[in-house]
C-alpha cells in the first residue's frame, strides 16, 4: 500500500496520524464523500484501525514512540543513522522498525541491493483514540446477546 507524502519534500502540510480501536471514523468518510460528490479536493485523513489491542500496545511502547519521534523530527538516511539517533543497537531498531512497518505507521524503502534501507514516515502526529463505550452509551462489556 502506497502512503500519501512517503517524500518529506513533497509537502509542508502539518500531518496527524490517527490510530483508533474498534472502528473507523464514519463520519470523517461520510464527510469526504460528500466533499468528492461537490467536486471538492478533501484534506488528507490518515487513520490506522486496529481490532486487536495488542497492536494498540506495539504502537505505543516507549521505544517505539522513541524510533516515531526521531524518524519525524530527523528524518534520517538510514536504519544505522536511525539507531544512532536512539544511542540503540541496529538489530534492535531494525526489529522495532519492521515491527512498525507491520502495523502501517512507516515505510522501509530501499532503493537496491547494497543500498541503505531508509525508514520513514509521512505524517507529524499521532493521535490515539480509544473509545471507552460502543457509541450507543453502553459499556461493550454489557452488551447481552
């Protein structure tokens, strides 16, 4: 899957990442159909949904959260570059990276055999959002059936 501004130069525009259990946002996808239907050009919306809470919790660990920040902020060249910046093992990194790859957060792009793998991100921000009820006002946990 290709993701929208893999290229830091391509845009100056501010990114947020929204990483939601459970559901998507429905009226976010109503609101940019509408917006397509009026012949209008929607803003970018990133948004990752995870079913499983395990993966809500690879996304938010602290070295995680460490290798996000400095590929945002940094943008380095490399996996090693990455791992310098983090003052962490490159075996170590590379693991989180492609585990970070996995959930679609990041891209490895690699441009050939004996070429440097840069890993990189296309937004600024995450926002997690972890809705506490099922949006009717009941508790899932209660829900009879």
């Amino acid at each position: 899957m290709e993701n929208p501004g893999t290229d830091p130069d391509e845009t100056t525009e501010y990114r947020i990442m929204h990483i939601r259990f459970g559901t998507g946002n429905a009226d976010r996808v109503e609101e940019t159909l509408a917006a397509v239907d009026r012949g209008e050009e929607p803003a970018p919306y990133l948004e990752r949904v995870y079913r499983d809470v395990e993966n809500l919790h690879r996304v938010t660990r602290p070295k995680n959260l460490e290798l996000l920040r400095a590929l945002a902020t940094e943008r380095p060249e490399s996996i090693r570059e990455t791992a310098r910046l983090v003052d962490r093992d490159v075996r170590q990194v590379h693991r989180n990276l492609e585990e970070l790859e996995e959930l679609d957060l990041i891209t490895l792009e690699s441009e050939g055999l004996g070429k440097p793998t840069r890993p990189q991100v296309w937004y600024d921000e995450i926002a997690v959002e972890l809705p506490l009820t099922t949006g009717d006002g009941a508790n899932e946990d209660s829900v009879e059936g």
